[in-house]
C-alpha cells in the first residue's frame, strides 16, 4: 500500500519539476510536448507498479524480467524527452 503512494507521489514531484524547470529556464512548450511528457510519467508509474504488482505475489525473477523489458522503454522515452523537449535552446 504505501510502495503506491509513494511512486505516486514520486510521479506528482517529477510533474511539478519538470513544470518549474520549463518555467525557471524560459522553455516555451507547446501542448504536445506535455501531452508526450504526462504520457511518458504515466507508463513509468506503469513500469514501477508492474514491478511492485509481481514483488507482490512473490515473483521476483517476473518482476525482473518485466522490469527490464518495459523499463528500457520508460528509459529510452525519458532520454529523448529529455534531449528533445526539454533541452534548453542556445540562441
């Protein structure tokens, strides 16, 4: 119970900072870029309950196998939004 609050939480922070890092750096975002990064919290909260979900029934060699195959793509995702979306502009 409290393993979901808490990545909960964790995804609400990472919200909040990445909203506060485009404001402090002046990164004009158009609503696509948060459309794309609002999906990319939402499948690594998926990614994280997935893990807890299987650690849960006691399987952890699933939660394993399952977290390294869907979290490279939460991985690769955060990368490019990173580069791509968030990456502050030199004029």
């Amino acid at each position: 119970m409290i393993a979901h609050l808490l990545i909960g939480a964790l995804a609400m922070a990472v919200l909040f900072f990445l909203a506060d890092y485009a404001r402090k750096n002046e990164i004009a975002l158009k609503w696509w870029h948060w459309v794309l990064t609002i999906l990319g919290i939402i499948y690594a909260v998926f990614v994280l309950e997935l893990i807890v979900g299987f650690l849960g029934e006691g399987a952890p060699q699933a939660a394993l196998v399952m977290g390294l195959v869907t979290g490279i793509v939460a991985i690769i995702w955060a990368v490019l939004l990173g580069r791509f979306v968030f990456n502050k502009k030199e004029a």
